[in-house]
C-alpha cells in the first residue's frame, strides 16, 4: 500500500504538471483538502469526456478506472456522473482537463 498524499497538494501537483505541458486544466468542484477523492474529467471536446477515479489494482497500488466506461461520452453523460458522485461524497474534487487529443498526465496506469 502506498502512502497517501492530501487531495489538495496532489490536485495543485497535477494542474502545474498539465499547464508545464500546455493542457489546460482547472479545478470545478474544490473537495476536502485532506482527504477528498479526485475526479479527472477529460474534455476533448467534439470527441467526447471521459470520467476518471481513483482505484487501486489487485496489489493495492494506486490505478485510475474510467467512472464513465470505455468510451467517451458526452459532457452532459460526464456531469451526471459527476454529480451522483458528488451526492454520495461531499468531499469530493473534479479538476477538469481539456486536450482534444486526449492527452491527460495521469501518472498511474488505468485499469
């Protein structure tokens, strides 16, 4: 089990990491800044969003899961599941992220 980093620095960590890479990317749901859970929401645009969360693998390493299934789907399908997720986790963050290519920066693998 790896150890945990506080929501807050992981999210200011990865928005400098994406904006170094020129992708733009910005915090729409500010959670728990301990121990919130973090939602990528990936925006490319015409070709779709995909929801990602945080998981762990079968060895209890930190993965990322696609929320929302395989496929892109539409903003409006991204949201919804945003906002169930936010009736069940009131400290939840979402850093949205915009890059048409899909390009994202996350770190661990996606399961």
């Amino acid at each position: 089990m790896q150890p945990r980093l506080k929501a807050e620095i992981w999210v200011k960590a990865y928005i400098r990491r994406c904006f170094a890479s020129d992708i733009p990317a910005m915090v729409v749901r500010h959670g728990d800044d301990t121990a919130g859970t973090v939602l990528v929401k990936l925006n490319q645009f015409e070709g779709g969003c995909t929801v990602f969360e945080r998981t762990t693998d079968m060895d209890g390493n930190r993965a990322w899961r696609r929320g929302t299934g395989d496929d892109p789907v539409s903003e409006a399908d991204a949201d919804a599941f945003i906002e169930r997720q936010a009736s069940f986790d009131p400290d939840l963050w979402v850093v949205e992220v915009e890059s048409r290519d899909g390009t994202h920066l996350l770190e661990d693998p996606i399961v």
